[in-house]
C-alpha cells in the first residue's frame, strides 16, 4: 500500500494547507496537522504571553498597521521591509511622536516573531532616525512624567482625606513610592502580598515588566523615619482597617464607596471585589498633585521620584535597579540617574571658575 498527501483546496486561501493520508483507493486513513501550524491552546498562549498592559497596547498598534495596509493595498503579515519603512513614514507624516512610532515597529516585529516570519526592520529604522532628527530640530522633545520629590511627596499625603479612602490613597502613595513601582504593580497586589516583619513590609510582586516568567520577586521595604511618610505604619492600619470591616483577603487597593464601605463587603455599593485599575490608581496620583498644585504628575512620578532622590544622595546604581525591578543592564534607570550625576559629580565644580 502506498500514501500521498492531498491538500484541502478549501484551507488553501490562508496560507496553511492542511492534509490527510489515502491508501491506494483513496480511503483516509489518518487527518495530519502542518507542523509550521500551532494547536488553538498553544496560540492562545502564545498570544497571551505578554503582559496584559502590553496586549492591549500592541493590539491598539496593530489594528492601525492592519487598517493603513487595507487602505494601501498591502500585507500586513508577512509584511515587507518597504511596507514597514513606507508606515514609519505614514506615521511620521502624521505627526507622531518618535517614541510612538518606535513602539509601533516593535509591536509589528513581535507579532511576524510570534506568526515564524522574518522582518528586516533596517530600512524602517533608518526612515525613523530621519524623521527623529527632523522632529529634534522642529522643537519637539520626549515627554516624561516629572520626579516627585519628597517634599512634594509629604504635600500629597497632607492632602489626603479622612477616613479609609485617605487612609488607601496614603498607603499607594507610598507603597508606589517605597517600592518604584510600576502601577500595574500596585493594581495587582493582594493582601496576601503584604508580609509585616521586623525590619518593616515584605511585599511580593508576582509579576512585572522585568519578569517576563513570573517568577516574582519580594521587595523590602524599611521603617520610615516620620509616621506621615513612614509606609510600614501606614500600610499597616490601612490592612487593620480593611480587616475590621470584614476584608482579610483579595485585592490591596480597592474602590471604597461614599458610604466609606471598601469593596467586597456585603453592603458596599459596585463590582464584586472593585481592584483598582491602574487608570484609576494613575487618577489618584494626579488629582492629589493638582490638589497641592504640582504639576504634570503621575503614577510614574512615584517610580521615576524615588529613583531620582536614590541616585542624588549617592545610592548605587545596582541598588536602585534592584528595587525598582529594572534590568541590570537597563538605559530607561539612566534617564533618572544622569541627570542627577551630571550636577553632583559635574567637572566644572572643580576647575575654580
């Protein structure tokens, strides 16, 4: 008995043939799936195996690069290196920013990774660095979330209300503070992630930017020297609070209603456990800055500040990378760390003029 492969002309169109095995008188024998085509499970997987702030960023990015190629004729997947240099110019054209559009590229270079292609990036990147000049020259510069100072950080805390909302808002201000965090971070903490131990908090973030495989890591976080800014107090009548009204496990930081009831009580008003989001936590920060009228702040103000005042008062670098969750061989822990340097350890101090 011999075998062929007959394809199924009806998959044809989609670039996967798929086929079964006959025998001599054309009986299958046996469905076979192509090997270059991954099971529904393991595609599922593979598309969630960003972090969730990532998909939906990448998804956003993706949509655009799709509708423009729809618009002009092209193919987005697998796309050519002159389909991508001729988007970076769309895009350029349209104004965007340098950044934006490097996150673009990234976006469609990760989603051909992910389909098996290749994606020669070389011309695309060189149309990027034209317009980047271009855009330097134009005026335009790199916007980014200021550094909250720690005095800016106490004005914050003043500002905070009474009751278990102000009591939340001060214990995200300075776990945000004390752990540089990113706000997914905060967004996902569980009560169960906080740990008081005698030098201060233990708190475990299960997953980051950083940590493409979750395999979490614990943050120490020491005593303050003031209660107003010391996080371990703080935190910790924020966790008796929630206990005494009936909270001992699930999400950290949750919504509270007007009522002063903190979510997942029997009687508190909205969604079943009411986690923050890291929208809503990135509010918070904001209207609290505006309340004490600082301005530009954001959530990220609360990691880039703490890196900043580290690196001013001669922290190694190492040490502040590590707390922050940042690679050890990260540029972005830079953008916060030469600034400062360029002023401490600045040559011209020392040539007597």
């Amino acid at each position: 008995m011999s075998t062929e492969l007959i394809p199924f002309p009806e998959h044809q169109d989609d670039g996967v043939v798929d086929a079964v095995v006959v025998d001599d008188d054309g009986q299958e024998l046996e469905a076979r799936t192509p090997d270059s085509e991954l099971t529904p499970s393991a595609a599922a997987r593979v598309a969630d195996g960003w972090a969730a702030s990532t998909q939906t960023g990448y998804a956003r990015d993706w949509k655009r690069f799709s509708a423009w190629c729809s618009t002009a004729g092209r193919t987005p997947l697998p796309a050519t290196p002159e389909t991508l240099a001729s988007y970076v110019d769309h895009l350029a054209t349209a104004g965007l920013a340098p950044a934006t559009i490097d996150r673009a590229l990234g976006t469609i270079a990760s989603y051909h990774e992910a389909e098996g292609h290749s994606l020669p990036t070389k011309a695309a990147r060189m149309a990027l660095r034209s317009y980047s000049r271009q855009w330097a020259k134009a005026g335009g510069r790199r916007r980014q979330a200021p550094a909250l100072s720690v005095d800016q950080l106490r004005q914050m805390l003043e500002a905070t209300s009474s009751g278990l909302v102000g009591l939340r808002n001060r214990a995200l201000l300075l776990l945000g503070y004390t752990m540089m965090a990113r706000r997914s971070e905060l967004a996902a903490l569980d009560i169960g992630d906080v740990r008081e131990v005698a030098d201060g908090l233990e708190v475990f973030v299960a997953s980051s930017k950083t940590d493409k495989d979750s395999v979490g890591v614990t943050v120490a976080i020491p005593y303050g020297t003031h209660r107003l800014t010391c996080p371990v107090r703080t935190v910790a009548d924020y966790l008796t609070a929630l206990a005494e009204a009936g909270v001992t496990d699930g999400p950290l930081l949750r919504s509270v209603d007007r009522h002063g009831r903190p979510s997942g009580t029997p009687d508190a008003a909205g969604r079943s456990t009411g986690r923050m989001s890291g929208a809503g936590i990135n509010l918070v920060v904001k209207e609290l800055a505006v309340k004490c009228g600082v301005e530009g702040v954001t959530a990220h103000s609360l990691r880039a500040g703490p890196a900043t005042a580290a690196a001013a008062a001669g922290v190694p670098r190492a040490w502040i990378a590590r707390q922050g969750r940042w690679s050890e061989r990260s540029t972005a822990i830079d953008a916060y760390i030469r600034p400062t340097d360029a002023w401490r350890d600045n040559p011209m101090r020392r040539v007597g003029l």
